[in-house]
C-alpha cells in the first residue's frame, strides 16, 4: 500500500529547525482533509560520518519531537537522524485543527511514506521506524499494512499504546461503544483520561530535566474526540488479533507501572502513562522476529528517564541493532558481492 499525493522529494529543501544544532525541517503538504489544510513535518539531523544507515521516529500523543540528546546518540553511531511532527502536532499544527485529533491511524500513512520516500532520496539504505507509545503503537500498525516495503527494515518500539490503561471493564465494554459512537458523533469530545503528573517528571520548570514547548506538549492534556479513541481501537485490534511482521521488532517498556494519584520520586522510576503488563503480552503475541526488552526503573519514554536508565536503554537499541538488523544487512551485501 501507498499513500498518495508523494511530492517529488528532489525539489523540496530544508531550512533551519527550532532545535538548532544543526537540525533542519521539511515541511509535507498534503490534500485538504475533514478540517482543512493539512501538513506533516520531517526534521533531520545527518551524522558526520558519511553512512547509509538512517532512522525515523515517530513521536506519541500529545507530543512531538524534542529529544536532540536522542538524535545525537544515533548520529554518533553512524545513522542520520530524521523525526516525524505527524499532522496536527508540533511543528505540523495549525489554528483551524483540533490539536492531536485523528479519525484513522492510517491517515498517517500519507506522512510516514513521503518521509520515508525523502530519506531513500538522500541515499538511505537501511531505515529503522521507531515509534513512542502512540507513535509506537502507529508504526507497528504501519508496518503490519506495508510488508515487503523497501522503504524500512526494521522496527522499535518505546513503550506501545498497545492498549488503553483501564480497567477490563472499560477496555472491553467502554471502548467499544464510544468507538461505535463515533460513527455518528465523531467529533464528541472526552477526556484524555492521562495525568498532568507525567508531563511534571519531565519538565524542567517542574520536576524533570527536559526543555520542551508546552503549548506543543502541555501538562493539560486537551480532551479527544470519539473518533481518536476509535482510531486508537481499531489499531489496536488488529495489533492484538492479527499483525504479521517480515521485518525485526523489538520492543522496550519499564519494569513496573505507575499508578499514583500524587506526585512523588516514583515517577521518576516507572510507567506513569501505560501498563507495561499490557505492552509485554501484545509484544509476544505479534507475529515474527519479535524481541522484548524490559527497562528497569524506566520511565513512559524511555529515553528521557534518569541518564543511567536511558543509558541502558540506548545499549539495549544499540546491540539489538547490531544483531538483528545491521547483521542482516552485512550478509546481504557479502552474498551480493560473492
């Protein structure tokens, strides 16, 4: 399957990101949707050494890409970095959309293919999907749907929304009837049901060490429309039920989930978001070459918990890579060459 409406990537240009530090933008645009204008953002970041390798990564919800120090270790290990803003987050936001709203994950496939189309241009060979949490539950939807693409060659995940952290009750009664009302009443708003307290273990100005826009991630999370929790759904079912994978996954989440109703340290050492029960038993029952990993003292995005924990966290990506991926890659090239 691909999407439509590919602009020719040779004659887009970049210019200088919010970042800095030589980080670049690019923006996608696309054909006008249910409410209006409609585009994507792919920033970029190319290591200094001339390499092959590249990754892509999806950002979550209420999210968008902000962690340089993320980009800087792949850069460092000999890939080009390249991070998606997906429509209607971050950089791709605009005043007439409704902040995060979706009808269908697979409206993000116009976003993830031309991106993906850009970084073969820029002479790409081997590019990895990594997703965070919606992200992640995204780009395993994603790559369920586009087998035998030439496009990527493998998948991480930082802890999938693989499912919603409720109670059986309202996963399997609740779900169900707002994603059957939705067909009516699609832009019926609900709470996100997500907690202030995480974004305050993140952010500098409360109890964390990151620096990030809070008008593009604020701590008030906005309310979401019936048709993103059926898009949610949707997704999720066919990750429960049905997914094949051709190409490696592997899957990271902390060792324990947190469940407080006040802020403490404990923030600071697990899963305040999801429940990583739920994320290990989806993982293991996708189909193919599917590893898992459990972080210990992890936070929801692993690679912005304390520097000891992400520090493991980019050993486990790294080798996991080496072993999997990159692996392959040299066999294919010594049986072409032999």
């Amino acid at each position: 399957m691909q999407a439509n409406n590919i602009i020719n990537p040779i004659k887009r240009s970049y210019s200088p990101d919010v970042l800095g530090d030589g980080f670049e933008q690019l923006t996608l645009a696309f054909s006008n949707d249910y409410e209006g204008e409609v585009k994507a953002t792919l920033v970029r970041k190319q290591s200094e050494k001339q390499t092959p390798k590249a990754v892509l990564y999806i950002h979550g919800f209420n999210d968008y890409f902000f962690q340089a120090q993320m980009a800087n270790r792949f850069n460092a290990e000999g890939y080009n970095f390249y991070a998606l803003d997906l429509r209607k987050y971050g950089r791709s936001y605009m005043p007439h959309q409704k902040l995060n709203n979706v009808r269908s994950l697979m409206e993000y496939d116009e976003d993830i293919t031309e991106a993906l189309h850009h970084i073969k241009a820029e002479k790409n060979e081997e590019v990895i999907l990594i997703g965070h949490s919606t992200g992640g539950l995204t780009v395993t939807y994603y790559a369920g749907r586009h087998l035998n693409s030439d496009l990527f060659h493998g998948v991480i995940c930082n802890s999938p929304f693989y499912e919603f952290n409720l109670s059986v009750l309202e996963r399997k009664i609740g779900a169900p009837i707002l994603s059957f009302l939705s067909r009516y009443y699609p832009n019926q708003t609900i709470s996100s049901g997500f907690s202030r307290l995480y974004g305050y273990s993140l952010h500098h100005d409360k109890y964390g060490e990151w620096n990030y826009s809070l008008v593009w991630k604020p701590h008030d999370i906005p309310d979401v429309t019936l048709s993103f929790i059926a898009a949610i759904h949707q997704a999720q079912n066919l990750v429960q039920n049905t997914i094949t994978l051709n190409v490696p996954l592997l899957v990271l989440y902390s060792d324990k989930t947190i469940s407080d109703k006040k802020w403490s340290d404990r923030f600071m050492t697990g899963d305040s978001v999801l429940n990583v029960n739920h994320i290990k038993h989806y993982a293991n029952k996708i189909k193919g070459d599917v590893s898992t990993c459990e972080i210990k003292n992890g936070m929801h995005d692993l690679v912005l918990s304390q520097k000891t924990v992400r520090e493991e966290t980019y050993k486990r990506v790294f080798d996991w890579l080496d072993q999997h991926v990159n692996q392959e890659s040299y066999q294919s090239e010594a049986l072409a060459s032999g």
